[in-house]
C-alpha cells in the first residue's frame, strides 16, 4: 500500500508542479484545457506556443521551457 507523501506513478515525481520528464503535446492538452492536440500542433506551425523539439517522430517540450512560457504569457496577460 502506498503512502500519501509517494506519488501514484513511480516514474513521475512532481517538481514545481510539472512532471519531472519531458512533456508530451497531451500533457499540454491536460495541462492548459485545450480542446485538442491539433492546438499544440498549430501552436508549433504559428511559433506562438511553448518550445518543443522532436525525438524521431514524438514532439516533446522541457518543463522548464513550458513553465517559463507560461510565466511570459502571464506577464503579458498582467500587463495588458
């Protein structure tokens, strides 16, 4: 039986609220509750989302990458 304090999934451990692996366009659609993946897709082609890159055919983002996108769409978001 697991404890409260370990997390469901071994492989992923929370670190500032993200996954401590590289995100997935799905995780994204989890994420920031968008309608579909042909979002983060359309994202990528506009330049306007969050970087990502490919690992064969998989596109994944660095966490680090998406929380700092993050913070500069809420900074602009504050500002406007």
């Amino acid at each position: 039986m697991a404890t409260t304090d370990e997390p469901a999934d071994p492989r992923v451990a929370l670190r500032g609220g993200l996954p401590d692996r590289y995100l997935t366009p799905e995780d994204l659609v989890t994420m920031f509750s968008l309608p579909s993946v042909e979002t983060v897709y359309q994202w990528r082609r506009k330049r306007i989302g969050p970087p990502g890159f490919r690992v064969g055919r998989y596109v994944r983002f660095n966490p680090a990458a998406v929380r700092a996108w993050e913070a500069e769409r809420t900074a602009l978001e504050d500002a406007a």
